[in-house]
C-alpha cells in the first residue's frame, strides 16, 4: 500500500507539499520491530516518547515516519499528525483493509466482572456456531488459537492485527475487554462497536484517572463512540448493556437513549434480563433467566451471587448479537471456568483453596461473601491471602486491607506486584484498614512464603482464598520480573504437606 493512501482520514497537520510516496509492507509504533519498507509512527505515550527513536528507525529501514512531533523530516516521506494515538488508529485500520468493520465486536467496560463475562459471551457465541476472537485481561483468542496478553486492551495496530487474522479464518465476531486507559488514551479509536456493556464501577485508577468521575468519564466513552478527547471516530454502539444494580451504568440509561442506541439493563429485579429460583451450591449456579425473548433454565459450573450478575450481563450481550435463548444456556454450561477467577488447586486436600484476581476493596468483599457461602454449611473458616500493588492508587490500599479483614476469619498480607515501591511500605498502607476490621491477621513479605502460611492454617472444612494475581504469572519488583504464579505456588505448597492429587498417583 502507499503511503499517501494509507494517510487517508488521519487527522494531519503539516506534510511536505510534494510528499514523497513510498510502498509501505509494515507499520510500527516500535522501532526494534522495523524493518525495510516501514512506516513508522513516531508518538509521545505515558512514559516514553517514540520521536526520540525516529533516527534508528529510519536506520533500521524505514522508508515513511508519522509524528505528533513538531519536527521536519527532509529525506523520507513524512506527515505530522494533531494525535499520536488516533492517527495510528486510522492508519491500522486503512493497512488491514478495516477488518473491524467485518465483525461484529462487542466491548465490555466496568472494573469487576469483565474477563468472566467476556470468556461466557465468547462460550455463548460459539454455541451457536459463530467463530471469533477474545481479546482481554487473561488471553487473547483467535479461533482456537490463544496468545499472550500484554494489555488488557493493545494498542489499535495490534487489534486490528488481531482483527485481521479472525477475518482471514472466517470470524464473524470480536469479544473486548476495554480497559479505561485504553479508552481515556484512543487506542480503540475508530473501532465500531456493535454492542457495549458496564459491568459496574468501583474505586480503582485513581492513580491514573485521580477522581471517580474522571474515571467514570473515560469509561462512558464506549458507549458516545469509541474514540478519546475531542474525537470519536466510529459511532455510539447499536446496543448498550447496563447493569441496573450499579448506579453509574444507571448514569448512562439516558445518554445511551440520547445517542440512539438501544438500552438493554441486567440486574436482580425489574431489569430487562433478571434471573429467579437462584440456587448457588459449591458445585455450581442454577437460575431462570427471564428476558424479552422469554425464559430459560441455566445451569453454570461458575459460582456465587457475582456469577449471576456476570451471566446476565452475557446473555444481554449475546441476544443483542442475534443469539437465541437456547444458545445462551448450551454456552453457558459449556464454560467450566475462567482462569484465575474462583480457580481452584486440589491436591484431594480437605479444604479448598481458590485462586482469584480480586484486586480491589469491592472485589475483595464479593470473593469473601462467595467464600463465606461456600464453607457455611461445614462451619468452615475464611481464610484470606492478599496484597496491593506497588506504583498504583495508595487510597485504595486501607480499603482492601478492611474489606479482607470484614469478610475473613483469618487474613495473611503479602506482596503482590510491588513494581518500583518498598513491599514494606505498601504492606503498611494496607495494614491501617486491615487492623481498623479487628480480623487476626499475619503479614509475610515474600508471597511464596505467605501462601504457605495460608495453607498452613486451614483444616477440613477451610476456604483459603490467594487473591490479587489470579491468571498472572510473573510478580514484578524493583529487582525485576520473576516467574510466579499463584495456582502453581500453592500446588507445590499442598504437595510438600503431602497432599497429592488423584490424577498425578495414576500417572506416577
């Protein structure tokens, strides 16, 4: 493609009046990954800035650069573009020949709630036979293909990357987790959404976002189009699902109807997706889902009160997208798990000891409820492992550390990703509100070492719940990036105490 054609619709502010018009095979926002023939696409990011890299790129063989600089570039084909961001967008979208606008892409925004839903849309979409991609928190999926996710939401070049590939394999439909950064800084600019869902907000980012509203601002621009700031570069979604139990998707009722979008709500009564004879066993969830479209049984081997929420929030979504009732609930049942939400080790050990993401104050009150539900029957006690991450909200800290400590008969504080900050002093930040619940309580800095702790605690009837880094494989310090995942640390655990799994005696 050339590069005057891949330039059409970006929003340009200065180019040589007689451009030079290369052949472009690549595009890159990273200048270690180009190679001849690239255009690359200088732009400022939160923490580094990509003009200060135009040099190696051209150096590496990159025949055409795009900057939000205000830089000349004499010997190459340039432009100068007002947004870094949205510029790569257009450009994304314009080199894969607009994949986004083959498919059928549904976003789901909220702080809690979004990977379950989104991995019980994509299981939903499959049971009525329809091929796509999954793009989030845990993994990315392409088909049957799963990848690594770097970002909760990638950059626009690498989704429509994405987007690409599930056209090429005959995908009709896209699933997105879209994260507030993403939305606050335009990489979904652009993008079409068909149908947007607000799980709920609760207090997180504010490292990021600084306030509540500013926060709820950046997420409601999913649902006024999928752009940023000034722009929106696609239009408002054809369906908005709103959870009728969180009072910002509330906020939204009206500005959705204003934006001409239809309004579909979930929630636990006078909702348009509700659900009735609720039982919630250790074994799974059953409900009646009532819809518009009338009433089916669902069975879901997911579990608690929260797992209602997120399948309703799934059913919406898949009926707007044209599934039927009886394709909600075969999908539904098909879905065992999520990685790393309510994940559970078993090593035929006499508790049970649970893997989950909660990473927030909110998220940890709703895993300990669950967990207190699960083990009332057997007098059990609730047992919490948990951490704060490091170079994030400090508000938020005292919060979880009494959310753990309100819902646990026991609770062990450790590290979780510490990043740049002294563990110590992070720790210390949750102890506040930890102390201020009167819970029993440990702190262990090395994480590997509190999960012993933890499971060194419980006995027959227990729930252990290791919470913050649920899907995560590494945890990430000042000294750097380790291997460490939760699941994997708490099987060892429970086999150095000599609990060993029926599968692994079969096989041994």
């Amino acid at each position: 493609m050339k590069f005057l054609e891949l330039l059409d619709g970006v929003e340009l502010v200065a180019s040589p009046a007689q451009a030079a018009n290369p052949e472009i095979s690549a595009l890159e926002y990273d200048s270690r990954r180009v190679k001849p023939g690239t255009l690359f696409l200088a732009m400022r990011g939160e923490s580094s800035d990509g003009n200060r890299f135009v040099e190696q790129a051209i150096a590496a063989g990159a025949v055409a650069v795009v900057t939000d600089s205000d830089r000349e570039l004499p010997g190459v084909a340039w432009a100068r573009v007002l947004h870094g961001r949205r510029a790569l967008a257009t450009l994304s979208a314009n080199f894969y020949r607009h994949p986004a606008a083959k498919l059928g892409i549904t976003g789901i925004t909220g702080t809690n709630g979004k990977s379950t839903t989104a991995f019980l849309i994509e299981a939903i979409l499959r049971a009525a036979g329809r091929k796509g991609a999954l793009v989030g928190t845990i993994e990315y999926h392409v088909g049957e293909r799963v990848f690594p996710a770097p970002h909760t939401t990638p950059e626009s070049l690498d989704l429509h990357r994405l987007f690409c590939e599930t056209v090429e394999i005959g995908g009709t439909e896209a699933v997105m987790e879209v994260s507030s950064h993403a939305l606050a800084q335009g990489r979904t600019y652009g993008i079409p959404f068909d149908v947007a869902v607000f799980t709920n907000l609760t207090r997180d980012h504010l490292d990021y976002h600084k306030s509540m509203d500013e926060y709820f601002d950046a997420k409601k621009i999913l649902f006024s189009g999928s752009g940023s700031g000034s722009g929106s570069g696609s239009p408002p979604p054809r369906v908005t699902v709103l959870n009728a139990d969180d009072e910002y998707a509330m906020k939204l009722v009206e500005f959705s109807k204003s934006q001409g979008s239809l309004v579909l709500t979930y929630g636990w009564s006078k909702a348009d997706f509700h659900a009735t004879k609720i039982e919630i066993t250790p074994r799974g969830t059953r409900f009646q889902l009532n819809c518009p479209k009338g009433t089916v049984s669902v069975s879901s081997c997911l579990i608690g009160r929260v797992n209602v929420h997120n399948i309703l929030a799934a059913s919406a979504a898949a009926v707007a997208r044209g599934c039927s009732l009886e394709s909600v609930a075969a999908g539904v049942a098909a879905l065992k798990s999520v990685p790393g939400r309510f994940e559970g080790v078993d090593c035929s050990q006499p508790f049970t000891v649970v893997v989950d993401y909660a990473h927030t104050d909110d998220a940890l009150r709703n895993l300990t409820s669950l967990a207190r539900e699960f083990v009332k029957q057997n007098s059990g006690r609730v047992i919490t492992l948990f951490g704060c991450g490091g170079d994030r909200d400090r508000t938020k800290r005292p919060l979880m550390g009494e959310a753990a400590g309100k819902g646990s008969d026991f609770v062990v504080l450790t590290s979780d990703n510490p990043r740049s900050e002294d563990p110590l002093a992070v720790i210390n930040d949750a102890v506040v509100g930890l102390q201020r619940s009167g819970a029993r309580y440990k702190t262990e800095l090395d994480r590997r070492a509190a999960i012993g702790l933890a499971i060194g605690e419980a006995r027959s009837g227990d729930i252990v719940l290791i919470a913050g880094k649920g899907h995560e494989k590494t945890q990430i310090s000042r000294t750097g990036t380790v291997p460490f995942d939760d699941r994997e640390v708490a099987a060892e655990v429970l086999r150095d105490l000599g609990y060993t799994n029926s599968n692994e005696e079969e096989t041994a």
